[in-house]
C-alpha cells in the first residue's frame, strides 16, 4: 500500500542515478588527498587488507541502515526517526545529524573553495610560475590567509551548491551526478596514465602498496574505521535522505556494496595518479593541504603542459568536493521541505547561506583569525575533529542501534524489498545489533583515552 507522504515524494530516476549520487556524495576530498598517504603509511596492502574489512564488516551495514531508515520512513533524517517510532526520542540522532551535516559543510565548502580558486588559477598558469622550490608553499600562503579571497571562492562554491541542489533530486543531484562522476573517473584516469608513465614512478607503487604487517596495531586499526566512517559520508544522515528517494524495487544490500566498492577504488586509484608522480618527481610525499596544495603545484611545475596537468588535477577535486557537498547541502533541504514545508528553492538558498555564514570563521581561521584557537585549534580544525570524531561516530551507532533493536519487525520486510536475500539479511542484522556499535564505540573510546 502506498501512502500518501511515499507517493509525493520526489524519487530518484534510476537505480545507477541513486548510486552514482551516493558514491558522488562518498567520494570527495577524503579519498584524494588523505586516504592515498594514510595507505602509504601504514603498511600499504597490508593497511588496505585492515581498510576493506572495515568497510564490509561496519561501512556496510551501517550504510544499509541508513539507505532502509530513509526508504522505510520516506524523510529526512529528523522526519525518518519521527516517522518510524513516534513518540520516542530516536529523531535527537537524526537532528544531530543535520547539525553535524551543517558543521561539516562549514568547512568543507572552505577547501573546495580554495580548490576552485586553484583551479581558476591553474587555468591562468598558476603552476608555469612556480620555479623556485618555495614557491608554492609561498603562494598558499598567501592565498589562504587572504581573507577576501578565500571568502569570495567560499561564496563562489556554496552558488555551484546551489545551482545543482535547487533543480532537484532528479533534475539536480542525479543529473549531476550522472555527468560529473564519468567525468571525475576519466580525469582520473588521464592523471594516472601521466603518474604511471613517468620514469621512477615504481618507487610510488612501492609506497603505496608494498604490503607491511608489522605497521598493523590497535592505533592503525582505529585510523582505518575512522577513515572509512568518513569517507562513506556515515553517520549524519546522507544516505538516510539519498535512500528516502529510492523505489521499493531497489536493492539496498547491493547498492550499498557499489557503492562502498567504488568509493575505496576511487581511493586508491587516486593514489596511483598522485603518488608515483610525486616520487618520480624527487618530492616527499605527505597529505592534506600540503600535499594538494604544495607538493602536486610542485609536482606538476617540473612537468610539461604543467598548467594543463593542474587544471585537470583541481578540477577532478573540485567535482569531487562538489558531488560530496550538495549530498551535505541536500540534508539540510530535505529537512527544510519536509519539516518547515519549505519550497526547494527557498530552503536551498536559505539552507546554503546559512552554512556559508557557518563556513566563513573556518575560512578566516587561516588568516585574520588564525589566533583565535581552541586546544590549539583553529575553528577550521575544531569544526573538522568534533564532526569526524565525535559526532559522526556518534550518529553511527545511533544509527545502528536504532536500526538493529529499536525498530522492530519493520525493518526486516523493508530492506528485503527489492532484494529477497534472507540470508544476508541475518548477516546485516548482527552486524548492526553487535558489531558495528561495538567497533564505532572503540574509535570513540580510544580516540579520548
Ligand atoms: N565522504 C566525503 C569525503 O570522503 O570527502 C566527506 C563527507 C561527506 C563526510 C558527507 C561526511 C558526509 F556526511
């Protein structure tokens, strides 16, 4: 029986639209510039072995959890605990959900900003310029701390949020979607074929994978579950709202699994793009803005056609942040339409606005505001630890929780529509019910003592 509240619902337009958005939404800025080096670094294919488990045995069914919460209730992540169990106080995790959302857009929006900017400035022979070996380190400088700068890419990128978010789910997200992750994986694919042909370029090989089971401890484990937490976009209620667009014919359990699968290949092939360039080059290899924004310039600078070879590189993140971004951005919405009985329109420009105001003291906090700090953090780094620490992992056994005890019989007939599997149905269960909050609950414990 359909009711009503399913029947008006926007819903996606094809099963690989949904899963091209969800793996649009996983695959950002964590897959390029940190997962590559946190691979390297701690035991290459021995460390990738670690990861992978922590996908299928916690990504995974907490990923089903939420894709059955969001069909299931046909809401947002607020509305789906509401709906589902009236009455009870289970919607607090859907509403820290969209706060954590609303954090993490603040500061992600920051970086894909600069990373435009630095697209913007490639295209213009940023890169070409760069001969002396502190030239880019200089030039970053310079830019981040360059409050009108940074703040007015902020804007820029938080407009590209909206141009996509405002047309839809169908017309919007999935159209999007559908062009710009084809896109993103032939860039990918250029770079690595440039990475790959470069003299020397074994030894990134080396570092990436050469397998190291003695670097395999406690400490690395957690850093493998973290990593997979975030770079699946769990525990804040994503995929509650991706899968609250979803048909009763989709099959949740493999759709989750395409999704986790392209997200860790998208992951390491950007490794194999960056890596054995940056070894063939001489440089060191690091993470995070140093590596994007310091070592690849460099990188690229001592190649030919560099200003072309930066270009695709800043834009392969760029739509990488941005397909990560407007899923972020569309939580908030899907709350605004259903909750406030907002247009689109409205609650995209309200919503994006809202996180842009949000964002601009993490935009500052490496310029004017740099002085102002917490525990040593600036507000950037203190938005970016209580979501990926606290908050997220929170959500995530929240999630699980709920899912696995607090909902009942209903779940077992929602996630088997469209899929039958009895079997893997038992297996996702006790995942959720034991092992997922079990380890989500470690990396909270072990991160604080
Ligand atoms: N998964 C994104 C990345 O790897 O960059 C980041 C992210 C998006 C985290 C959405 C959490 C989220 F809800």
């Amino acid at each position: 029986m359909q009711s009503d509240r399913k029947a008006v619902r926007e819903n996606w337009g094809s099963r690989l639209g949904f899963v091209l958005a969800a793996a649009g939404s996983a695959i950002g800025l964590g897959n390029v510039w940190r997962f590559p080096y946190v691979l390297g670094e701690n035991g290459g294919f021995a460390f990738l072995l670690v990861y992978l488990c922590c996908v299928v045995l916690i990504g995974l069914p907490i990923m089903g959890a939420e894709m059955v919460i969001g069909r299931g209730s046909r809401r947002n992540p607020f509305g789906a605990f509401k709906a589902l169990l009236p009455g009870s106080a289970w919607w607090l995790v859907g509403a820290i959900g969209i706060v954590t959302g609303v954090i993490i857009l603040s500061y992600y929006n920051v970086v894909a900003g600069w990373t435009l900017a630095y697209l913007f400035r490639s295209l213009t022979g940023l890169v070409s310029g760069f001969t002396g070996p502190d030239s880019a380190e200089l030039a970053y400088e310079s830019f981040v701390s360059d409050s009108a700068q940074v703040v007015i890419y902020l804007f820029l990128f938080a407009v590209l949020g909206i141009l996509v978010v405002a047309q839809g789910v169908k017309g919007g997200i999935e159209r999007w979607a559908k062009i710009l992750m084809p896109t993103l994986f032939l860039l990918l694919l250029l770079l690595i074929g440039r990475s790959l042909t470069l003299e020397g370029s074994g030894d990134g090989l080396a570092f990436l994978f050469a397998p190291d089971f003695s670097k395999i401890n406690g400490d690395v484990i957690l850093m493998a579950m973290g990593q997979a937490f975030y770079s699946l976009s769990l525990g804040m209620g994503v995929m509650i709202t991706y899968g609250s667009y979803l048909d009763n014919r989709t099959n949740i359990f493999s759709s989750a699994g395409t999704v986790a699968g392209l997200d860790a290949l998208i992951a390491v092939l950007a490794g194999v793009a960056i890596f054995p360039a940056v070894f063939a080059m001489g440089m060191e290899p690091s993470s995070g803005f140093g590596l994007t924004y310091q070592v690849l310039p460099m990188v690229f600078a001592k190649l030919p056609l560099s200003d072309v070879l930066s270009s695709l590189f800043f834009l392969l993140l760029t739509i990488a942040a941005l397909t990560s971004a407007i899923s972020l951005l569309e939580v908030m919405v899907s709350f605004a339409t259903d909750e406030l009985h907002w247009t689109r329109a409205r609650a995209t420009i309200i919503m994006a606005a809202f996180a842009f105001v949000v964002g601009v003291p993490s935009a500052l906090s490496f310029g004017v505001w740099s002085d102002v700090t917490v525990f040593g953090l600036g507000f950037f780094g203190v938005a970016d630890y209580i979501t990926a620490n606290v908050l997220l992992p929170l959500g995530g056994i929240g999630i699980a929780v709920f899912a696995g005890w607090a909902w009942g019989r209903g779940v077992k007939q929602e996630i088997l529509l469209g899929s039958n599997q009895e079997t893997l149905y038992y297996v996702w269960l006790w995942s959720v019910r034991i092992l997922a909050p079990i380890a989500v609950a470690l990396i909270l414990i072990f991160n604080f003592v």
